[in-house]
C-alpha cells in the first residue's frame, strides 16, 4: 500500500493551521503522492480492417460506442482551400454533441440512413447551362502574348496639363489615368512635349518648392540628364543616367568645415558682423573655420580660422590661415542656412566646387507641375527593360488566380504564348491553354492537343495566308472541325481523345483576347455565326 505523504508535517507548528492543511492537501500534496496507476497493455483502434487481428487484445473502454469506434474519425475540418487535416471531432464525440442537441442517437442505422445522396458527375454544369455561351473554335482562340512590362528606351511623350491633374500619352502607350506612373529604362532617352501657362519639372522629390522635404536646403531640380527642365512650353529632355554616372563625386574624406562664405575675402576680413549679416546667417562666429567658395581663385586653398575683435554687440570678424585643404576629398558643412550639410570638394585646378544633387542613384523620380502641387506623378527608374521575372512553377502553377506583369487575366481556355524574361526558359515562346483557374491552374501544350482520328479532318494551310508569326503555314494540321458534343475537359491527366478534340470556348475568352490583341472583329465575326 503506498504511504500518503503530507506536505504540511515539514512546516513549522505555527503554520500547521487548518486552513493550511485544506490548501496544501488539495495541492501540493497531490504532486508528491505516490501513483496509483495499473500498466495495461492492449491496442488501441479499430478491430476491421486489412492486417487486423479481432482475435487480439484491445483495451476495454467504458461504453459499446467507443469500443466499437476507437479513435475514428467522425467529422474532419480542413484548411481553408486545402487538403490539410485542420482539426477532428471523433465518431464518440460527434454522437455526445448529436445527444446534447437533442439528437436520437439510440439508433445509428437510423440516424445516418438516407434515400438521397451527393454525385459528382464530373459535368461542366456551366456548359450545359450556358451552352449557348460556348462556340466552337476548331484552332482556338488567337494567342494571347504574357510578358513582363516591356519598357522602351526611346519614347515621345506628350503631356497635357488638366484639370488638377496630368494626362501624358505616347505612340508606346496611352492612359486615360491622371498622373500616371512612368517606368523608364536607363540609358534610354525620353522627350516630353509641354504646352502650359506653368512650368514642368522633372526632380528628385514631389512639391512646387523642388526642395527636398528631409533637407530643405537642397534643390532637388537639378536632375542630372535632364536639359530644359522647368519649361512651360517646348520640349524636355530626360537621357536617364546610369546609377554609376556621378560616382566621379563620391569622394573619400571626412572633412568638415563650420561655415562657406560666397562673399571674397576683403568683405569678410576686418568687417563688423552685423555689416554683413553673419556668414551664411551665423553670427556666433568666434572660434570657427571657414571656407571660400565661388568667389575666384583666390583664398581657396586653404580653411581659415575666424576671430571675433572687439567689445560689444558688432565685433569685427578677423581671419588667419588655417589647414590647407586637401584635394579630391569630402569637405561637409556643419552649420549655415544656404550650406549646411552640403558637401564641397577642391579640384585638380585648386577651385572649390560644390558636389551636385546625386540624382541618378535615385530609382524613383517625380514629373510635377510648378505650382499646382496636385499635378504630380512618379517616374520609376529600371535597369533592365523587363520590369520583373515571371517564374510560371511558383508564380502560376497550382495558384488559382493569375495576372501577369502585362495585364492579361488568366482564365480557363485562354491561348497565351509567353515572352520575354521567362523562368524556367522552356516555357519561353511555346503556346499553352489556360485551365484549372479558380482552383489550381494548369498550362497544357497547345501541341498536346493534336487530335488525329476518323473524327478530325487534316486542314491544308497555304503558304503566306495567315498572319506573320501566327500558326503554321504550308503544312496539315489534325483539328476537329465540326463540333462534339460529348467531351471531356482539355486537362484530363491522360489526353484521351475526347480531351485532346475539345474546342468549346466561353465567349468570355473570345472577348478578352479580342481586347488583349485588340481585335475586335472577332467578337463582331462570332455574333453574326
């Protein structure tokens, strides 16, 4: 027999109160009891089914239900769009919750029989309702070309300023969107054709200031690549630089300097602060270095220390020569109103000059009116002139929906013929339908679907009668020419014949890739069938 143990024997005698005694026995002391436990050793499960001994020893449970139905499964809850077991109630749980809602459960016979039950007949429902929807293509539909944005490196755009808002056009594209976004290419050389009361600014952030928001001080109109920028009428020019193209100004140092002076030394040196107003609005001046820019070839070749001279509120600024400056190296600004962070470097002739706004690291510029701050778009910078990689396994294979970087809507029986930066590349130039969409697409080879038996027919095509690029020429082809009316769907995992001759399409398709290759004309031939 297992001896109890209690916990409340090792505390003090002060603490062996009776209300200690109830909490410790109804806690503690059931972790440090001894166990009272049986090893029972049997199966567990069902007793039917291929490899099962009933013969042999299964633990006994407490009622015939949950003998007879050992951890089976009565109701299993999936994932949402998924074939992953998500949760499960068992067939002794189900029968409890069917009990509890009143349910008679005395007689499972009863309870589960019914005179009806679901088929799936593996019917198109929808072309049997619709049948007068579908129309009978024996080649199919035309192709649909799937590629990536594909991005000249030459465009004529011609801008129009509305009414609070842009709307740019060219022969390479045109949008009826306001301030439509502009992808061009870099290296590419773009014209934008303005007619306006304003000016047209291309700049490195948006606003009718053009100065940056985080540095107000820094003009970000000075977009390199651009001539005439700010024009109200005429032509600007954009050749849209390389990243690389300003690297001749990333400079190596880490030189600072207090103040720039754009006034010559002899209005500086021996002058009265208040005279002229500070150096670039500084007028606690005692004690800093300075440098001269833009002021000659005087005074620039070395930093200057300033000296305050005098009692009172207007000293007179006194210079003395101080380091020299370094060559081809950063110099920063560390105070000022017009200079401030700006960064300086000398150059090989001894001038100090100031580095520019580095604009062409910039993936993202702005067109943006002069003064209504309304009238602003974006203009994205790429390098390649593909804007993006369509990888069709993990992009669009197995997902139930897919629109590609082009515009084109996958859905089930449209052709598409891909192109351009395709992954893998076996899928590059090679014409497929579309099916599965809405559950799991798939792309079957138009070249599988070859149907050649008594109930197709070989169609000569002549040479030169069909469009350049567009089906074959000069040779036979089995398609079936007259419509079947009992078919099975084009992606049947084994392309029996019935699949393989399948040409019922829903007007929708014919629609859309009308409008894809803007052809309306098909639709127009189809309505009059």
């Amino acid at each position: 027999m297992a001896t109890r143990i209690r916990t409340i024997d090792f505390l003090p005698e002060i603490f062996k109160t009776p209300t200690n005694a109830q909490f410790l026995s109804a806690t503690l002391d059931q972790l440090v009891a001894q166990p009272n436990t049986e090893k029972i050793q049997g199966y567990v499960g069902s007793k039917f089914g291929y490899g099962v001994n009933p013969n042999d020893y299964y633990v006994v449970e407490p009622t015939k239900t949950r003998t007879d139905y050992q951890l089976d499964p009565g109701v299993v809850f999936l994932k949402p769009q998924t074939a992953t077991a998500n949760d499960f109630i068992s067939y002794p749980a189900f029968m409890d919750a069917l009990n509890l809602q009143g349910g008679l459960t005395s007689d499972n016979s009863r309870l589960f029989n019914s005179q009806f039950y679901s088929w799936d007949s593996f019917t198109d429902l929808d072309k049997i309702i619709n049948f007068n929807q579908y129309y009978w293509l024996p080649v199919g539909p035309e192709r649909v070309i799937v590629s990536n944005n594909l991005v000249y490196n030459y465009v004529n755009y011609n801008v129009t300023n509305g009414s609070g808002a842009y709307l740019i056009s060219s022969d390479a594209e045109t949008t009826g969107a306001p301030n439509p976004t502009l992808t061009l290419l870099r290296g590419g050389t773009y014209t934008f054709a303005v007619n306006q009361s304003s000016q047209f600014w291309i700049q490195g952030a948006p606003g009718v200031t053009g100065y940056s928001p985080t540095q107000p001080n820094v003009q970000t109109r000075d977009v390199y690549g651009v001539t005439n920028n700010g024009a109200e009428t005429g032509t600007v020019t954009f050749t849209v630089p390389y990243t690389d193209a300003l690297d001749q100004y990333v400079l190596p140092g880490n030189n600072t300097v207090d103040v720039v002076s754009t006034l010559p030394y002899d209005q500086v040196n021996g002058v009265p602060v208040l005279q002229i107003g500070g150096i670039d609005g500084v007028t606690s001046l005692d004690g800093l270095t300075m440098m001269f820019y833009n002021t000659g070839a005087d005074n620039q070749s070395n930093f200057y220390n300033i000296s305050l001279v005098g009692e009172g509120a207007n000293p007179t600024i006194e210079l003395t020569i101080g380091d020299q400056i370094p060559s081809g190296q950063n110099i920063n600004v560390k105070f000022g109103t017009e200079w401030i962070n700006r960064n300086f470097f000398k150059n090989v002739e001894g001038f100090i000059e100031l580095i520019s706004y580095n604009s062409a690291v910039l993936d993202t510029l702005y067109y943006q009116d002069g003064t209504s701050a309304s009238e602003v778009g974006v203009i994205r910078l790429i390098d390649s002139n593909y804007t993006s990689e369509i990888n069709v396994e993990t992009q669009i294979l197995g997902k139930q929906t897919y629109t590609s970087p082009n515009g084109v809507v996958f859905t089930n029986g449209l052709k598409v013929l891909f192109q351009g930066n395709v992954f893998p590349e076996s899928y590059n130039n090679v014409e497929y339908y579309v099916e599965g969409v809405g559950t799991s697409i798939e792309l079957i080879p138009v070249t599988t679907l070859v149907s050649p038996g008594l109930f197709s027919e070989a169609e000569y095509i002549p040479y030169d009668t069909t469009t350049y690029d567009v089906g074959n020429y000069d040779a036979s082809l089995y398609i079936s020419l007259y419509p079947d009316y009992i078919t099975i769907a084009r992606n049947a995992i084994n392309r029996n014949p019935w699949s393989r001759a399948n040409r019922w399409f829903h007007i929708d398709v014919i629609t859309a890739t009308a409008a894809y290759n803007n052809t309306p004309e098909l639709v127009t031939q189809l309505a009059t069938r």
